[in-house]
C-alpha cells in the first residue's frame, strides 16, 4: 500500500483571488473555495484535477528568481491543439516564454507565465 499521495500545491499572492481568477479565465481553473480569516485568504482551485491553493502574503514579499533556479520550477498541464491554446493565451495578452517546439518526435510544449511569474508548461503527447 502506498503512504504518500498527492495532495496540492502552494501558492503565494498578494491577492489570490485576481490570481485565482487569472488561472480560472486562462487555464480552466475551477474555483471550489474560498477561505478568509482576520489575517489570512486562501483561494482553493481545480487545476485539471490538481488542487491548487493560492495564500495570501504580503506584497513585499519576495519573487521567484527567474528560471533556471532550484527547487520546483513550473507547473506542467497536459493540453489538446498546443498551437491553438497558445494563441488564444497570446490574445489575451498571456506572456509566452517559450513558444511551441518540439523536444522529440512525439512531445510538444510551450511555457507561459502567469501570475507572480509561475512558470506553466503545456504538454501536448502524441502516441509514438
């Protein structure tokens, strides 16, 4: 039997509810709570089945550096019509750090950022 599962992923924001809302008319996001206490707010998101929850901290805090750097560097969603997502995204004004490409015959990806610059990676897998 397995003992570990996984469960979310952390954000932090100044305000999580426009992050939230960025992920929600970008990425499909799915709003399913929100949380607010006299020093805190949390914005509790489905990401494609990932649980995303998005705290609020103060706007002094730091930012990631930019990528490369250790630790966890991006998040990475499985997409279907890369090239047409992208574009969509580029309409919206979604800054694309990477354009489509393909790292090997059956893989495409592009990464874009999003709020507090989190670094997304869109996966497009053909069968080989």
């Amino acid at each position: 039997m397995t003992r570990f599962a996984f469960d979310h992923v952390h954000l932090r924001s100044p305000d999580p509810d426009a992050t939230g809302q960025w992920f929600e008319d970008h990425l499909e996001a799915k709003r399913v709570r929100r949380l607010e206490g006299p020093n805190s707010l949390r914005v509790i998101l489905d990401l494609g089945g990932l649980n995303l929850f998005i705290d609020r901290v103060p706007a002094s805090t730091p930012s990631v550096p930019p990528a490369p750097f250790l630790g966890i560097e991006h998040l990475a969603l499985a997409v279907t019509g890369i090239d047409a997502i992208i574009e969509d995204l580029r309409a919206k004004g979604v800054r694309i750090v990477m354009e489509p490409n393909n790292p090997n015959p059956t893989t495409r990806i592009a990464f874009i950022e999003g709020p507090e610059n989190v670094r997304v990676e869109l996966l497009e897998r053909q069968a080989a």
